[in-house]
C-alpha cells in the first residue's frame, strides 16, 4: 500500500501541470503573440502527444530492459526538463520545444502502470490501473480550477515555471521507492510451440483493444482544446467557472473509482453502456445554445467515462506478462497518444470549418465506431481474457 500510495502521490504531482495547462493555450498563445483562435492552439496541444506517440513504445522497451523504477524515474525528470523550457520561452517555437521535451521525455502514465505491475496482476492491477487514473482525474478536476485563477497574470508563462517543481519534487520521492530487476522474457529455444501459439492470441486481442483504446481517448480528447472558448460560447463567463465545467466529469471518475471494482457486470457490457453514455452526452453538449444544460452533460460524460476505463482495465490487466509489460503498457499509451493528435488535428479543423460544438459530434461518432468494434470484436477478445486468472 505505502508504494501505491507513493506512485499516485507522484503521479498526481506530474499530470497537474501535464493535464491542467493546456487547457489554458490559448491564453499562452497570446502572451507570446498569437491568435487564442487559430490554428496555434490545436498544432499547440498536440505536440507532446505526438512525441509520446512516437516514443512510448521505445520507453516501454528501455522499462523492460533496465528497469521500471528507472523509467519512472526518467519520465519525471523528462516532464520537469520540459516545463522549464516551455516556462523560459520567449517565441512560439521555444515554448513548442518545450512541449516536444514533455512529450518524448514524459510518459509517466505509462511508466507508473509497468511499475505498479511488478506488484500485482489480474483484477488486482485491473484496480490499479484505476488509482492511477483517479490521480489524473484529481489532476483534472484540480489543476483547471486552480490555475484557472492564476491564468490571466501578466505573463501566464510563469505558471509553467513554476509548477516545473511538481515533477521534480516527485523524482525525488521516488527515489526511495523498492528497486525493480528487469525480466527478461523466455530465452531463444525455451519457448513451446503451444506456448508460442498462446502469445499469438494474446498478441490478435489486444490489437482489438488498441482501436478500443483509440476511439474512446479520441471521443475525450477532441473537445478539450477548444473547450474554454465553447464554454464562453454558451455564456459561461469566467475561466474558474469553465474549468469546473471541464473538470467535472473527472470529479465523478474520482469520486466513485474506488468503488467500480467491486462491480460485477461484465467488461463488455461495461463498455458498451459506457460509450453510449458518451455517445449522448457528446450529442447534448453538440445541440448546446447555451450553458442550461451543461451540467447534466457534464455528469453523463462521466459516469460513460467511469465505466469504459474501467472495462479497459480489466481486460489489459489480464493481457500483462511481467516481461513486457514496460512495452504492453507503452503501446496501450501509444495509441492513446496517436487518438490524441488526430483528435487535435480534428479539433482545429472542425472549429475553424463549422464552429465551436463540432468537436462533440465527432466524439460522438468516435463512441459509435467503438460500440460497433465491441459488437464485431469482442468476443475474440473476450475468449483470450476470460480464462485468465489472477
């Protein structure tokens, strides 16, 4: 329990600036002298995904290879490297180094999950993957509001400077976290046929969950960075108040997280009703005229939100072998990632084409491309999942 909580505690620290300051870019852009509504801020947000994209695998196999505990160790003191950059910044393309430092170096996500898997397996990393998730959620629900306060100061890149501390302060605490040993897996010729056959299934499922993966970070993904100007849109007229609208599904994920596992309903029917949730809530907040309904959006958006995390975790948790976990949780991040620049890239396109709620109506599409992948697909994955236990 004392590295559990030590590993979120950490991971808190590192994703309140991750998560928490691009929803504020637009505000960044025009203290260093562009547009809050072009097409900066989309090419903005997604810059250290797309890094993370590119480089989460590659992370993934150094963990595998030298170690978890170092290649948390390394994410934390590639996030802070990276704040410090994009907080000195004095031009567009400084403050988007930064941002590419945080995307390649960063990646503590997936760092803590491969290092938390050293420890547990099955359902109960299934319920891990769900803390870590809360500690982003905390971060989401947090970091908006409060820094929503700070962000009109004279010069909002200071916040960067500052909060650059987060992650290096949580370097230093898990510093004193157990050491792990890398595992390598089977060596050359002690593989069986039949065992081989095994990991080609495992390998066929979780391709599937991959695109599962895609479709849902994208649905949640691509109304982020326009959100504070779609916010202002409906009449919501202050940035602590948008935040809260932001933030608010994500107060829902943490407040009932600790509670989803013990739920007994199946991960596909999980999933299912939770991207229909999503799949409403979207379409609502797409119909807005003004800011009456965005509350009940809001809620319905988290509880899909909760329920499709969690259908998620239970069927990686039982796809994990400790000697690639490192790469397994770095793809799953990956694809994540890749959900992320298509979600910015279309996000900028779609405000700049049809207007400010269009991000929800392709969100929306994204969840109904996931129900029919689950209809199609699931029970492949459902048959490699099941008789694993933990």
């Amino acid at each position: 329990m004392r590295v559990i909580a030590v590993v979120l505690f950490c991971h808190f620290l590192a994703a309140f600036t991750a998560l928490g300051m691009p929803l504020f870019l637009p505000r960044m852009m025009v203290s260093l002298g562009g547009s809050e509504s072009d097409y900066l801020i989309g090419l903005m947000f997604i810059v250290p995904t797309l890094c993370t994209a590119f480089s989460a695998p590659w992370w993934g196999r150094f963990a595998d290879k030298y170690g978890k505990k170092t290649s948390l160790l390394r994410a934390q003191l590639g996030l802070g490297l990276g704040f410090l950059l994009s907080g000195f910044a004095d031009s567009v393309p400084m403050f988007a180094l930064g941002l590419m430092v945080q995307g390649v170096c960063g990646g503590t996500m997936a760092a803590s999950n491969a290092y938390l898997s050293r420890f547990y397996q099955g359902k109960a990393l299934a319920s891990n993957l769900n803390l870590t998730q809360s500690s982003a959620r905390l971060a989401l629900v947090s970091a908006p509001i409060i820094l929503g306060i700070f962000s009109q100061v004279d010069d909002p890149l200071t916040l960067y400077r500052v909060l650059a501390l987060l992650p290096l302060i949580a370097f230093g605490i898990c510093l004193f976290l157990p050491s792990d040993i890398a595992e390598p897996c089977a060596q050359s010729g002690a593989v069986a046929p039949k065992s081989a056959s095994v990991s080609q299934i495992a390998t066929t499922g979780f391709s599937q969950v991959l695109w599962l993966q895609f479709f849902f970070c994208f649905s949640m993904v691509v109304t982020f960075p326009y959100f504070l100007p779609y916010s202002e849109h409906l009449g919501v007229n202050s940035d602590a108040l948008s935040g809260f609208y932001y933030s608010l599904p994500h107060l829902i994920y943490l407040l009932l997280s600790f509670n989803i596992k013990s739920l007994s309903m199946p991960a596909k029917l999980q999933s299912q009703i939770g991207f229909s949730l999503l799949c409403l809530a979207c379409l609502g907040q797409f119909l807005l005229v003004n800011s009456l309904g965005l509350l009940i959006f809001r809620v319905l958006f988290g509880f899909g939100m909760l329920l499709v995390f969690n259908g998620l975790h239970l069927i990686v948790s039982h796809q994990i072998q400790q000697c690639d976990a490192g790469l397994t949780f770095g793809r799953f991040d990956a694809w994540g990632k890749w959900a992320g620049v298509a979600a910015g890239i279309g996000a900028s396109s779609a405000t700049q084409v049809s207007g400010l709620n269009f991000p929800f109506l392709l969100a929306a599409l994204s969840c109904g491309c996931a129900l029919v992948g689950l209809v199609l697909f699931y029970k492949e994955v459902e048959q490699n999942v099941d008789p694993i236990k933990e």
